[in-house]
C-alpha cells in the first residue's frame, strides 16, 4: 500500500512539476507566431524566386506570371484567404490590370531647316531618343525655351512672354548651376525637377523636345565601338538592350499629350544656337536679367517611333481577416518584379526583391502560426511592375475602395545584405512616416524585448517626401507607413544580384521584427 501510495505521490509529483514547466513556458500567440520563422524561411522562397527559372521577373513576361503563381500558391497553401479580383462571384489571389508597355523602335528621325535648308541627323550618333507611350511624327517651328523650368519661389519663369504652344522646343539639360540662382536650383531635389520638367512640357503643349546638354563637348577621339558595357566586357556595334529602353504607361491616362525628347550632343548643338550666345545667355540668367537665344534653325521635322504592347500583369492579394474590427486593415507589402532577361543574362534580383517577398510570405506564415486570428485584418501585397514606375501599387490604390482603413503600410524593398554606408552586417536603415514616431518605439521594444540582432538607423521621413518604392505610393494617399532596407551595393540593379550573396540570417532577423511589429500594429 505503502509503495502504491509514494509511487501516486510521485506520480503527482511528477504531473504537478510539469504543469508548472510547461504553464512557465507556455507560449503566447506572438511567440509562437516568432518561433515560425528561421533562416530557411527565407532561404527556401528566396532562392526559388531568384533561380533562373523566375527569369528575371519581368511585370508582363513568363518569369513574372510564374513568379506570382508561386506567390499566390504559398499563400493559399497557408491558408490565407485570397483578396483579389473576384471572378465569378469567387475570390483570387491576383488583381489584373493592363499597362501599355513602350520603347524606341529601331527608326527615328530628326532633322532641322536652317536658311531654307534642311539637315537630317543620325539616331544614336547625333541624337537618342526618349520614346512616348505612341509614335509621334511632326513639323513646327522651333522655340529656345532655356531650361523649360518654372519654378514660383524661386521666381523663376522660362516660359514668360513667349508662345510655346504647339512648337517644338529646344531645351537645356537639368537646371541653371550658376550663382544665386544655381544655388537654389541645387537645393530642390534633382528627380523633382526632372517630373516638372516632363509635367510642364505636357502641359503648355510642346510637340516635340530637342535637350541639349549645355557642358557638352565634341569628343577628342573617335571610338571603334560606341557601345560598351564595362561591367559586361561588352563593345558592340549596336547597343546591348536594356530594361531601361523600355517603359510602362497606364492606358487610363491619355497617350497622345506626351513629347517625345530628342537628347542631343554637342554636333546638334553647335547647328542649333551658338556658343557665345549660350555664355551670354547664362551670364543674364545670374545677373537676373531675362535674356532669348536666337536659333541658327527656323524649323524642326521628326518622327518619334514607338513600338507599344499593351499587357495583362497581376498583383498577388492575400488577407488574414481580423476577428474584432475586420474593417480595419493593416497592409504588408514588397514588390516581385525584378529587370528580366535579355542578350543571355538574368537579372535574378535576389535582394531587389526576392528577399522582401520572402520577407513577407515568413510574416504570413507566422501570423498563422499564431494560433489566433489577429484583432483587425492584414493584407498582404506581392506588387508587379515597382521596377518601371511603382505601377501595382499604384493601381491597387487607385482602385481599393477602403483606403481610410489603412491604419497602416508596411513596405519591404532590399533586405538581404549589408549596403555601402553600412559598418556592420546588422546594421539595417528604418525608414518610417515622420508623423507615426510611435513606430520607432515600438520596434525598439521588440528589439529588446525578443533579442533581435539588428540595429537600426533612424529613417524618419516627412509626409509627402517620400522616394524609393512602392511606400511612396501610400505616402501620397496620407497612410504612414515603415520599411526596413538595407541599402544599396554593387550589385544593385546587376546581373550578379544573386541568392548566395544574401544574408539569410540577417533577413530572418528583419523578418522576426517586422512581423513583431506587425501582430503588434493588427492587435492594438
Ligand atoms: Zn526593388
């Protein structure tokens, strides 16, 4: 009796010592959710959607059709709910739109009629070509409007006193350097007035526009090949093509109110004005004075080819609905298209950004990992075509019908290495609307709070000021929102941005603590 009744107390003993274990030990939702993610978390999805078969996940080609699907599948599999188009009274994982896609065609034209005589010039050894969404051809008069820049803080007006419209302008590259006023141009930001530059064209009705580069000069020596790619080894005849050359337009917007910009060099500058007048003119500009050039040309001819596509490309929308306030949404979001394929090279795109899609489907799988439902709902966004002009989210919205509900966004672009003005390897760059500073803390909590290996540099930025990705988007609709970047490198935007350079670790980490600070933001 005795050893039956120490044996129960043992026994007892034994499941009263692990009851107080287990129940010190037990996780909460958050911490399970945390405990979902690893390296291989990352690793595995990374380095599928950076493998040559994603082809360089180019918005409208195959790579990037394949690389959603594989999206949309790991969302599904995890049992998230889909939040894209509904089609057929059913919901999908994708949201479809159509972008015309654009370039130079391989002919373009441009000549000038100067004393009754006309000059033709050569594509691509006198001029280069900034195609519009639709080929243009003209004739008309020529304007010199100086920098095409008006700028009213700065008093500043190219356009004063002059009738612009409908003529083809010749324009100065960039903005005046000199002096005062060359001081105050320096201090707006340089892609700010390059859209002006575009948005003033547009709107006071230029046809055409010929730039100029005023510091350009003959080149002393003649090259054999006028192509080169130094970082390819490569010197052609013709140009290597480029991701560049082509560009997206939505087909919502009118195609026809677009110039085509003819980029000139030294050859058409000198047969259009002359140089003393270009020094004189600049000199009056510093001075404060308004001065004119008078063109050696009268007229200007030109057709502007456009080769143009339109096509379908697609959004990948997943959602964990929230159980108390579903209406209420916090977003997550990181492009998936990447540069392509051409002349035998892959764009892989293994940060730039493979790592912060692998970023969020970890945070997806976390938060189911929870065991819960979170208070208010989280969306989830893999955007297409950031690469040509932040085009997913743009038209996600564009067309969201509850955007007062975005308490707030969470972007992801470049996560996976350690970027040039970085000391250390988990030095990572936290940029955030200035607005919601609550953010900063909150992740400084959870940094302390879970031991993760990062430090942060304060990226606070003003509403309205933002730049590099898809949150810029967000920022103009007035949603704050944060993302974690690690910076640029050498292989930024190269051919070399391959998976074994990317610090798996280091993307867990940013990955931990931005789903930390996610559960946080979905359960306030
Ligand atoms: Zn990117």
């Amino acid at each position: 009796m005795q050893s039956i009744t120490m044996k129960t107390i043992y026994k007892l003993l034994f499941i009263f010592t692990c009851f107080t274990i287990t129940n010190a030990h037990a996780q909460t939702p958050k911490e399970k959710g945390l405990a979902a993610i690893d390296e291989a978390t990352i690793n595995s999805t990374l380095t599928h959607l950076a493998s040559d078969w994603m082809e360089g996940r180019e918005a409208g080609r195959p790579g990037a059709y394949r690389a959603a699907e594989y999206i949309a599948s790991l969302f599904e599999f995890m049992g998230l709910e889909p939040a894209g188009d509904i089609i057929n009274g059913k919901p999908t994982f994708f949201q479809s739109f159509d972008v015309l896609e654009y370039k130079a065609a391989k002919k373009q034209s441009l000549s000038i009629t100067s004393a009754g005589q006309e000059y033709s010039f050569a594509y691509h050894t006198d001029f280069e070509v900034k195609a519009a969404p639709t080929s243009i051809k003209g004739k008309g008069d020529l304007v010199f409007v100086g920098y095409g820049l008006a700028v009213d803080s700065l008093n500043y007006d190219d356009f004063a006193k002059q009738s612009v419209k409908g003529k083809i302008w010749v324009r100065l590259k960039g903005a005046p350097t000199k002096g005062e006023l060359g001081k105050s141009f320096k201090e707006l930001p340089a892609k700010q007035l390059h859209l002006l530059k575009s948005k003033l064209a547009e709107e006071m009705g230029a046809l055409a526009v010929i730039e100029i580069d005023p510091n350009s000069a003959l080149p002393k020596q003649s090259s054999n090949f006028p192509f080169r790619d130094n970082r390819k080894y490569y010197e052609g005849d013709e140009p290597l093509s480029s991701f560049y050359e082509t560009q997206l337009y939505s087909p919502i917007n009118k195609v026809s109110k677009i110039a085509p910009v003819f980029m000139g060099g030294a050859y058409l500058m000198a047969s259009l004005l002359d140089q003393k007048d270009l020094e004189t003119y600049h000199n009056a500009l510093q001075s404060g004075k308004a001065s004119q050039i008078t063109l050696k040309a009268e007229k200007a001819a030109f057709k502007a080819n456009s080769e143009v596509e339109r096509k379908r490309v697609r959004n990948v929308l997943a959602k964990i609905t929230g159980e108390e306030e579903p209406d209420s949404v916090v977003m997550v979001g990181a492009h998936y298209d990447h540069l392509g394929k051409r002349d035998g090279y892959v764009w892989n795109g293994a940060d730039d950004n493979a790592s912060g899609v692998a970023a969020i489907l970890g945070i997806a799988k976390a938060a189911k990992a929870t065991g819960v439902k979170p208070k208010k709902t989280i969306l989830f966004a893999s955007w297409t075509a950031e690469e040509k002009g932040l085009h997913g989210s743009k038209h996600f919205l564009r067309t969201y019908e509850q955007k007062e509900n975005i308490n707030v966004y969470l972007n992801f672009d470049m996560i996976g290495r350690r970027g040039d003005w970085h000391s250390k390897d988990n030095q990572v760059s936290f940029i955030y609307t200035a607005e919601m500073a609550s953010i900063w803390d909150k992740n400084e909590r959870n940094i302390a709070d879970f031991n993760i290996n990062l430090e942060m540099f304060d990226g606070k930025t003003k509403m309205g000021e933002a730049g590099g990705s898809d949150n810029v988007n967000f920022d103009k609709e007035g949603i704050p929102y944060f993302w974690y970047h690690t910076g640029g490198h050498e292989d930024y935007h190269q051919v070399s941005d391959h998976s074994d350079k990317i610090m798996m670790d280091k993307a867990a980490e940013i990955t931990k603590l931005s789903y930390l600070n996610i559960w946080d933001l979905a359960n306030e």
